[in-house]
C-alpha cells in the first residue's frame, strides 16, 4: 500500500478555511491516504519558518501538500519554496476581485469570521433555542421557531436542528412523529399552524432500519416491518398537510440543512418574523 500523502492546512487565522478548501478538493481524488494537519495563526515570517521546518520534519523527505489563506506576502512567501507543493487558496482569486471591483481587498487574516456582538447573540439565542425544543420538548413555544423538523425516531431531526442554529443561526425545533400522530394522521397544533415552516424527513425503510438496528438490535422497533409502517404513515401525514419533505439516505447534516431551508423558501432576506399567538 502505497504511503499516505502529507498535507498542512497553514492560516494566519484559525485555518478552518484552508481546510475547509483543501478537502473539497482533495475529495475529488479517490483511492489516496492523505495524512492531515492543520497550523493556524502564522502571524509572522518566523512563525512561517518555524511552521516550515516542522512539516519538513514530520514528512521526512517526501513533498508534502500545503494549502494557504495567509494574507502577508512575507509570510506567506516562505511556504512556496521547492520542498512543498504550494497552494494560494486566496491570491489569484483576490488579485481577480481587485480587478474586477477596482478597490483594494482588505488583506486582514480571519475577517470572514469576525463577528459582531449582535450576531454572536443571536447565534448563541439560536443554538439555545434549539436545545430547548429537541425532540418534542416545549411545542407551545413553536410560534418562535424559524423552522420545525418533524419525522419518526432516528430519522437525522436532532443533529440537522444543531447544525442549522451553530451554522445557520436559525431557531429549529424538531418533533418525533409517534403512533398518536402517525395513525390518526394529525400534527400538533402548534405544528399544524406553523407548517409552511415545517419540514418532513423521510428515508428509504432499509435505511431505517440498519440505523435502528445499530442501537436495538433484534427490536420490534427496528424490524423492517414497524420501519416501512411507520415511514408510509410518516408519508401520509405529509401529505395530508401538505408538508415538505426531504429524503435523508445518503446525505449530510450539512445538504439536508441546506435542502430544508430552500425547501420553505428560508433565506436571510426573507425571514418570518416572530409571531405570538395569543
């Protein structure tokens, strides 16, 4: 087997872009070990250096990958020397903008993640939010939500809810559809009024149940059985209420996040303000 590949996310900042970049990228090469490491806040050309010397030593010979965000060209500059494999994530990009708006760029390292105390606020409200309507947990309070996920047990609603308030700063609430609701084909209240901001997971039974089995194993909540049941019933209250829905087998936190709010046309342009039913 061959040797993995060495690659080193470098950054002035916290290096979550680098990353970020170099794995969509390196995912289109299939079949290749890639041993990773990322080195952020490289503020100067001697961290730079320091920074060099330690891949240098740890990839013993080989040539190593290095993707960069650093905005100090001095800095930046000892990265692209011929015992690496360089990769300016920003510059030809940057230099293109410039152009093309004719204004100098900032240049300022971590900018894109710099935030405002109104928007750390409503961050923190959002993920607080979230943890608080997890898995059915207060419904009276939903006229609050920006967006509601419901779907049988295990079908993703707890972690997709997470991600959208930590990443999306959305207040999400999410709600486990039980036989109460999937027999007699209703929706709490507080959903029923709110589900143009509903979304419906669904997934193929076999999906189901292999994640079921994972944890109760051998279960009548598992069998493939309960699980086709309890997803056609799932699919027939949907419909019923003429809910959105999104098929979550094979997909990521992040593609379902996104597909949900696209599927009830949420954007930041155009967010429901809160609504308080008396």
């Amino acid at each position: 087997m061959a040797a993995p590949q060495d690659v080193y996310y470098v950054s002035g900042s916290t290096a979550i872009l680098a990353e970020d970049m170099g794995k969509a990228l390196l995912a289109q090469f299939q079949g290749i070990r890639f041993r990773e490491e990322k080195i952020p806040f490289i503020h100067t050309p001697e961290d730079a250096r320091k920074a060099l010397e330690h891949i240098l030593q740890q990839s013993e010979g080989n040539t190593p990958l290095v993707f960069c965000t650093i905005m100090d060209q001095e800095t930046r500059d000892v990265f692209n020397c011929p015992k690496v494999k360089f990769f300016d994530i920003f510059l030809n990009m940057l230099e293109s903008l410039e152009q093309a708006l004719g204004v100098k760029a900032l240049r300022e390292p971590g900018y894109s993640r710099h935030f405002t105390i109104s928007r750390m606020n409503k961050r923190v409200d959002a993920i607080h939010f979230s943890l608080e309507h997890d898995d059915g947990t207060r419904p009276a309070e939903y006229d609050e939500a920006e967006i509601i996920l419901v779907g049988v047990s295990r079908s993703g609603k707890t972690p997709v809810s997470i991600y959208l308030a930590t990443h999306m700063e959305l207040k999400a609430a999410n709600f486990p559809l039980t036989d109460d609701h999937l027999h007699k084909h209703e929706l709490p209240k507080e959903i029923a009024r709110n589900r143009k901001r509903t979304v419906g997971l669904t997934c193929s039974p076999q999906y189901l149940h292999t994640i079921r089995e994972k944890r109760y194993a051998g279960s009548t909540y598992a069998s493939l059985a309960n699980c086709t049941r309890e997803l056609h019933q799932a699919k027939q209250l949907y419909f019923h209420h003429n809910l959105k829905v999104i098929n979550v087998e094979g997909r990521s936190i992040e593609e379902i996040a996104v597909q949900a709010i696209q599927a009830i046309g949420l954007t930041r342009k155009n967010r429901p303000r809160q609504r308080h039913v008396v």
